[in-house]
C-alpha cells in the first residue's frame, strides 16, 4: 500500500518554499534493488556539520559541565572550514552557549543556532541523514530513532530531522515509520558499498520482523548502497548493540580502517566478524586495503577519575578541512592522530578530548552529522 505525499508550505524571509515531505511504501515490499537516493560520503564537501549540545534538563548539570569543553573544541576545529549549525535547548541555552563559544576566543560567523529540546547529545543517530534525490537535490532523510531499542529516552531527539527540515526549509523524506535506523549504525565507501552491524540494524527491538533483504532493498533505495558487507554484531553488548562506526570505518572505494585482531578482540567482536572484515572486497571484487589504528594504550581515565576502559580513535569525523580524532590523554593519541593524518592529506588532525564522553558510550562520530555542500 501506498501512503499518500504531503506537502509542507514553510515560510522563510516572507516567501514562501514548498517543502514536499515525501512517504514511501510499506516496508514489507521493497521495491526492488533501485537506487532512488544518494548520501553523499562524509569526506565530500560539507556545507556544514550539526552538533546537539549537551544541556542539564535530562541528566543534570554535571554531566552538562562535564561535556562543554568537547563541544567548544569541536566547535573551534570546525568553524575554519564550514558551518556550524548548534541545536541548544531553548533560549537559555543558546545565551549560555554563545557566551562559552565567545569566552573561549572562537568568531561566530560561522555559528548558527536551532532551538528545539533534546534528550541527549547523540546527532549522528538521531539527527537527518542528508541526501540527495535524482535530480541532485538535498533532502533530509528522517529514519525512525527510539532510542537504540527503547533503551533511553528518545521523543525529542526524534523530532529533530523533521525540525531541522522545517526550520531550513529542506525537503523532508519521512522514513519514520519505515525503519529505524541510526546513522552510527552504517558505514559507506563512496562507491555503493555499504557495511553494518545485524545485531544493531535487524534487532527486533528496532524493526522486528525486518529481513536482510528488506533492509537491503531500503539502504539501496534511500542511500545508493548497492553491494553490503554485513557483520553479525553483539546484540546487547552497549547500549547500541554495536554500532559500526566504532572499530570499522572506510577511508575511501580501496581502504578499510579497522584495529588489530588483538583489539577487535578486546572490543569483543566476533571472531567471525573479524574474518569478514580482513576479507572483506570493495564493489570491483578487490581486496580492501586495510589501514589499522591501535586502541588507546592504556585504560581511559576521565577528567573527574572514572576508569571507562581502553579507548577507540575510529570515530573520528572527516570535516572540510579538518579530521577531528577522539583523544584521550594517552601516549596512543599521537601514533593514532600521526595515522589517521596519512589517510586524509591536506586536512589538518585536531584531537578532540573525549574521555568524559567515552565514559557515556560515545567519541566524536557520534555527536557529528554532516551536511553536504
């Protein structure tokens, strides 16, 4: 069955834009393996990159004040290169913001603000996933997100791609109701090939019932995926249930970047998984490159004592002119920044430190969303 497309008229600067919000069919019959959309790889040109800053109406203002100095950072690293489009809270949040932005010395030019509340700081999985329709156009994708299985709160954060799409004016492709889908959760090399985790992506607590094929025909449909490397994850081993941006990444069409046997291990991936990352071939049959990247050194400490673990620098977030690396104040933080920087010529390596926020289940892909150029 067909659902019917609606048409949103916003207003902007007293003309008014038609803004088409356009539904698709019932997920239980894809349409085949058509490519309909394309996301545009993240190491394309940005127009700008979205962050949800972190705020105290959820989880209070220690965790807020624990975290600011990440976002400043990010922030700084940014505005060089491109927009920096902040989704704050309210009113208060953005005087409170701009205030930290501008005692730290970083120009606002390139700083714009959207208010609307949130539930956390995770924009890369529930934020848009920006798109391009046949006819080059940009679109916000807005897939379904509650909360990585129901696991945490979720009703504002999954308001804002349709937000977003209305406060700017951008054609919304409401996926909603389709599937649930978190950007952490795929990974694409530019060239159709796109790779995932099962456990996180066809988890019943998302899409129950949802086959690999269906997901297929949907990836392919709304992201120009044509060919897919799927691992089988571990369901129930983060509150993600192993999202793939964590210890595998592509750099490019011919480069995978992923961590030694040994600390896929650690970070307790399967070893089938393992095996099918080593083997895995691009969409011309070749063997990837593999470019491996160790894991912090030692055990990651945060800034107020808490031991989370031996940390990763594979979420790391390719910008304009930037590559911006999780660090965590390990002798690690150079040889992993030194090796990144050998995968991304001419943009400069800006670590980010992330130790209070690995310590909530995330580094720096996971509170960044492009959008292209």
């Amino acid at each position: 069955m067909t659902r019917t497309m609606t048409t949103l008229l916003i207003m902007l600067s007293a003309a008014f834009i038609s803004c088409t919000k356009e539904e698709p069919g019932n997920p239980d019959r894809p349409a085949g393996n058509s490519v309909g959309y394309i996301m545009p790889e993240e190491a394309g040109p940005h127009e700008g990159t979205w962050l949800q800053w972190p705020h105290q109406y959820q989880y209070g203002k220690m965790y807020r004040d624990r975290l600011d100095a990440t976002w400043v950072a990010m922030t700084q690293a940014l505005v060089p290169g491109e927009k920096v489009h902040l989704i704050v809270y309210d009113q208060a949040e953005q005087d409170r913001v701009t205030a930290l932005l501008q005692a730290s010395g970083i120009p606002m030019a390139n700083v714009d603000f959207v208010i609307s509340p949130t539930d956390d700081v995770w924009v890369r999985d529930n934020g848009p996933i920006f798109a391009k329709d046949p006819n080059g156009r940009l679109v916000i994708e807005d897939w379904g997100f509650n909360g990585w299985g129901s696991k945490a709160s979720y009703s504002h954060c999954n308001k804002i791609p349709a937000v977003i799409a209305d406060a700017r004016g951008v054609v919304q492709v409401a996926l909603n109701e389709v599937m649930i889908n978190e950007g952490g959760s795929v990974e694409q090399d530019g060239n159709g090939v796109l790779m995932a985790c099962k456990s996180s992506v066809l988890n019943d607590n998302r899409n129950p019932g949802m086959t690999q094929s269906q997901a297929e025909a949907l990836f392919t449909k709304y992201l120009g995926a044509t060919r897919f490397i799927w691992l089988e994850g571990k369901a129930g081993l983060d509150i993600t249930d192993m999202h793939i941006d964590g210890f595998a990444r592509f750099a490019d069409s011919t480069t995978l970047i992923t961590m030694s046997e040994e600390d896929l291990d650690y970070w307790q991936v399967p070893q089938h998984d393992i095996r099918t990352l080593y083997q895995a071939v691009n969409k011309n049959d070749v063997a990837y490159k593999l470019a491996t990247i160790p894991l912090t050194q030692n055990d990651v400490v945060t800034t107020y004592g808490k031991n989370v673990g031996r940390g990763s620098y594979i979420n790391y977030y390719i910008a304009n002119k930037a590559v911006l690396v999780p660090n965590y104040n390990d002798p690690n933080d150079a040889i992993a920044n030194q090796l990144i920087g050998t995968l991304y010529p001419g943009r400069k390596v800006i670590g980010i430190d992330c130790r209070n926020l690995f310590a909530n289940g995330g580094m720096v892909h996971c509170v960044t969303q492009q959008q292209p150029r």
